[in-house]
C-alpha cells in the first residue's frame, strides 16, 4: 500500500511533488493503490513510480510526467492527458476509458488489455506502444501516430479517425477495421500492406485515402513479399562502374532498386541488418560477386544477415524464399580460391554471369536480358512487368 503521507504530498500538487523529490532523489515513490481521483495533478513528475491499482479518475493530469511508471491496472477514467509523457510507462488492464487530450506519448508504453473505448485523443503518439487486446471501441483517434505498434487484436470497433500514421504495423488480426468512421484520409505505408498480408478491409483503405488502383492490386496479391518491391544492388568501391550501370538499366526497365555501397570493414550498408522490428522488408540483394566484394569484411555480416531473413520469412509463412542472388563479374566466385564455408551455396544462387562485361557489350545486354526475366518471376520483380513500363526485357538497351 501507498505511504499515506507521500500520497498527501501528491494530492498538494506538482511544487509540493517536486519539492519532496529534491530531499529524496533516490526514493522510488510508492502511490500503489492510491486514490488521487479529481484532483489538479497537471504537471507533477511521477516518473518511475510504482502506481499500480491506483485511482486518477477525471483527474487534470496535463503536462505530468509519468515515463516509466507502472500504472498496472490504474483507473484513468475520463482524466484529462493533454502533453502527458506516458512513454515507456506499465498501463496493462489500466482503464482509459473517455480519456481526453492532445500530444499523449504512448510511445512504447505497455497497453495490453487496456480500456481506451471512448477516449478522444488528437495528436497522440502511440509509436511502438503494446496495445494487443486493447479496447479502443468507439474512441475519436485524430493526428494519432501507430508507427510500429503491435495492433494484435485491438478492437476499433466504431472509432473515429482522421490524419493518422499506420505505419510497418501489422492490422491482420486487428478487429473492427471495417466499422471504423474516416472523418480524413491517413497515411497507410507499404510495410504494413506486406506484413498485413491481404486481410486489411477494403473499408479502411478506402477510408485511409488508398487509391483503388492499388487496393486492387494488394487485394489479389498471393504474395505478401509483392507489396514492397526492393532490390539493392551491393557492391564495394571497384565494382562502382557496373553497379551504377546495372541501377539505371533497371530502373529504365520498371524494377525498383537501389545503389547500396560497402566502402570499409564497418560498413553495413543499407541492407547489413535484420530489420529491428520483425521482418517488415523483403528487400532482395544483387550482390555484385568479385574477389574484393567477396574477400571484404563485410561479407560475412551481410550473408548472416540474409539467412536469418530468410530464415523468419519461411518461418512465418512457411515458404522459402531467396533474398540474395549473386551477379559473377571476374570469375572469383567459382574459382575455388573463395574458401568462405557459404561459399558453394552462395555460387549456387548466382543468377547471371556478367565477366568480361566491360569489353562484350553483346554479352552485357544478353546477360541483362537474362536477369530482368528472372527478377519479372520473383515477388519483389513485379514492377518489371507492369504496364506502363518502358518496354518488355526483350528490348534491353544498356545505359550509357
């Protein structure tokens, strides 16, 4: 239970809080199961508190500082939270409910299970917040950013919103999508299209300002990994000169990519780690496959990288996939002096053989024909075949 005399000092306001934490800096404070109901709490600094059960129903709460506490299963009804700091705070089974405010941080906040239905919240950043099981039914959500939340079975059941962010958000287990009431558009990012797997409604995309071209498109996708379509062209300093020729070659020809350097041994490059939130990019890799792109230190750090994507890909949908396919540029590949223990299963995914490139322009053309009609048969390689585009692989002109 809460020291009595601590809560008394809480009840006084922010001076009074601020004052007892300047003579006890390092006393965590104890408001576990206090009630601080409809009292003037605007600005006080509760951070780090332990408050679990506590009782701050339509209390003012504005400005406070509340990071890091553990509010389990706190009662928050109707409170007033404009410009609170819930960041990395314990709200799970807290009651939320008809909570009011703008610019709440939620971000990183542990909501699982918690009461939010009601709520009117513009502006709130709930940015990496835990909100699986989390009651939202009926609530007014405008200007509020879920970038990265876990969504997994929220109910939105009947929610307002308008000008909010979903993004690299997973919402195919999120409940009452179809309901929800689009008072604006909001921003819907191809991450979450792919990790969302076709079960997004139509009714939110349309509501969220998604154009039906591409609700179409996504609504008869078999592949999730066709949602985003990535290839990084990874090279080291000597291959620049072909690596530069390949991108603008493609890109004429429809495939979406990107020039991905590795300049030093430190150097990871844009696609050297598993991305930190689950495995929301599909991005596939051309390696440009030479004696110093090989024998380079980063190397080792960039196939581990790809076997463990590939690795949760298969585990979470239960197909292989193939992330990486080499393009052989001087032979070194295949010549047995590459003593790599990958080093006969990273030849074996190589998907062109470009040697000799620089003084056989027939051969450069061919061998480029030959990889565009193998990356038109991958998920991520789509792009190459839509309408729209400059023309079929069969008309392959290499930019100069």
């Amino acid at each position: 239970m809460a020291n009595e005399e601590l809560v008394e000092i809480v009840r006084q306001g922010r001076k009074a809080v601020a004052a007892w934490r300047r003579k006890n800096p390092d006393v965590v404070v104890d408001l576990v199961d206090a009630d601080l109901s409809e009292i003037d709490l605007a600005g006080v600094n509760l951070r780090r508190s332990q408050m679990v059960g506590a009782k701050l129903a339509r209390s003012r709460l504005t400005g406070g500082n509340f990071s890091g506490a553990d509010l389990t299963r706190a009662d928050l009804t109707g409170a007033e939270v404009s410009r609170v700091n819930f960041s990395g705070t314990r709200l799970f089974r807290a009651m939320l409910s008809e909570i009011r405010g703008e610019s709440v941080d939620f971000g990183r906040a542990v909501l699982q299970g918690a009461d939010l239905s009601a709520a009117i919240l513009s502006e709130a950043n709930f940015v990496d917040a835990e909100l699986q099981e989390t009651d939202l039914a009926g609530a007014e959500l405008l200007g509020v950013n879920f970038a990265h939340a876990n969504l997994d079975h929220a109910n939105f059941e009947r929610v307002r919103c308008g000008w909010s962010s979903w993004n690299d958000v997973d919402l195919s287990r999120t409940t009452g999508l179809e309901t929800m009431v689009h008072l604006g558009p909001g921003s819907v990012s191809l991450d979450t299209l792919e990790r969302s797997e076709t079960r997004i409604p139509t009714e939110f995309l349309l509501g969220n300002g998604v154009g039906q071209d591409w609700i179409e498109r996504y609504e008869t996708q078999e592949d999730p990994s066709a949602a985003q379509e990535s290839f990084f062209i990874v090279y080291s300093e000597e291959e620049e000169p072909f690596a530069g020729r390949l991108h603008n070659t493609l890109q004429k020809h429809g495939v979406r990519c990107w020039l991905d350097p590795r300049r030093g041994a430190e150097d990871n490059g844009l696609t050297g780690h598993v991305a930190a939130r689950g495995f929301r990019v599909w991005d596939r890799v051309l390696l440009c496959a030479t004696r110093a792109s090989l024998s380079a230190d980063w190397m080792d750090p960039l196939i581990e990288s790809v076997k463990r994507r590939e690795e949760a890909i298969k585990q979470h949908t239960g197909k292989s996939v193939t992330l990486m396919w080499p393009l052989n540029l001087d032979g070194f590949l295949f010549s047995g002096s590459w003593t790599h223990s990958q080093a006969n299963e990273v030849a074996g995914r190589t998907l062109a053989d470009f040697t000799g490139w620089r003084r056989n322009k027939t051969k450069f053309l061919s061998e480029l024909k030959t990889l565009i009609d193998r990356l038109k048969e991958e998920p991520g390689g789509r792009a190459a075949r839509r309408p729209g585009g400059s023309g079929p692989a069969s008309k392959v002109k290499a930019e100069k």
